[in-house]
C-alpha cells in the first residue's frame, strides 16, 4: 500500500537494511508473519522495498512490534549495532554519517548532533527532533509530535539505542543512549545520551 502525503513513514532503506539482517538470521519471514498477524493483513510491500521508498510507520512498527514478540531486548539492542554497521558499509546513510565524523570533534555533543540531520532523511511526518535539554553529563534529544506508534514501540526504542551505541563507537566517544516515551508526554520521545 502506498503512503499518502501526510502519512507517517520511513525510508524503505532502513527497512531493507534490517530485511537482510533477519534473512541471514533466518527469521525474516517468521517475523513478517507475527507481523501480518498483529496487523491484520499482509505486509508483502516489506519483502522488496529498498532505496529511497517510504513505507508507512505504522507498517514497520508492527514489524518492530512482532520482532519485540521474538527477540528480548539485548538481541534487539545487537541487532541495532548489526544495522548501523551494515549501514556505514554500503547505502544512502554512509557518505552523512562518515562525512560528518570527519567533519567535527569526537565529542557527545557533536556526534548527536548529527542525529537530527539523519532523522529528517529517514522519517517524514513523524515529528521533529531538537535538543530539549542538557546537563552535566546528559543531553536529552526529543521526537515531538512523535506518532504514537513511534511512542509506543518499545523494540523500536531498543534498535534506536543499538544503533546509538555503535554510532558512539565508531565516533570513539564514551556515551551511551536511553529511548523511551517523553515524561508526562503521549506525543513524544526522548533520547538521553549519557556521557561515560
């Protein structure tokens, strides 16, 4: 099904990344079942999506629901990391990514800043991230008005972080990253780096 224009969606790169993680692990098609199943119809768009497509989020988050259902959350955590490398290897997000970690210094700061850049690529009408607070040791990102899908999906939360965390890595930088529902918010979320 095609998005309409003021649909919820993300890059169907993100999608096909995470496709052929699932595939080499051999769980993409029990995984599109549970998927199917919770959503009540079929997701076939899923099995061939790449590149520059949008996928409606509510279709990935069911996907990121039915992968909650399968997976606990440290191997979801792990499939995180598994995407952002495969994702620096090849792809639309590598040349961003490894530009601007040349570009600037390994700090918490400057890495995460990179964050709202990389979300207006893979996410349209799902929010806006800004930087909603900082502290010593923390910075706090916010998603708002995040869909509620997006609120609520706590696998989703938990590949988020996985990519966080390798993303720190590879920027050499001691942080680590929190996702979840904004306090007191239904329409946001939060990302709280923490500095080592």
């Amino acid at each position: 099904m095609k998005p309409g224009a003021d649909d919820a969606v993300v890059v169907g790169a993100v999608v096909a990344n995470l496709r052929e993680l699932l595939l080499e692990r051999g769980q993409w098609r029990d995984l599109r079942r549970v998927a199917d199943d919770a959503m009540g119809s079929k997701l076939s768009e899923l099995d061939e999506v790449h590149g520059t497509q949008w996928v409606r989020l509510d279709h990935y988050a069911a996907l990121l629901d039915a992968l909650g259902s399968i997976y606990p959350d440290d191997r979801i955590h792990e499939l995180g990391v598994s995407w952002l490398e495969r994702a620096l290897e090849r792809g639309f997000l590598a040349n961003m990514i490894r530009s601007w970690l040349r570009s600037f210094a390994h700090t918490p700061d400057n890495v995460t800043l990179l964050v709202p850049h990389l979300w207006v690529v893979v996410y349209r009408n799902a929010g806006r991230m800004s930087v909603a607070g900082r502290g010593d040791g923390f910075l706090r990102m916010r998603v708002e008005p995040a869909p509620e899908v997006l609120v609520s999906c706590a696998a989703w939360h938990r590949l988020l972080e996985g990519v966080g965390d390798a993303l720190f890595a590879i920027a050499e930088v001691d942080s680590a990253v929190q996702i979840g529902p904004a306090p007191a918010r239904k329409d946001a979320v939060d990302f709280l780096v923490l500095a080592g």
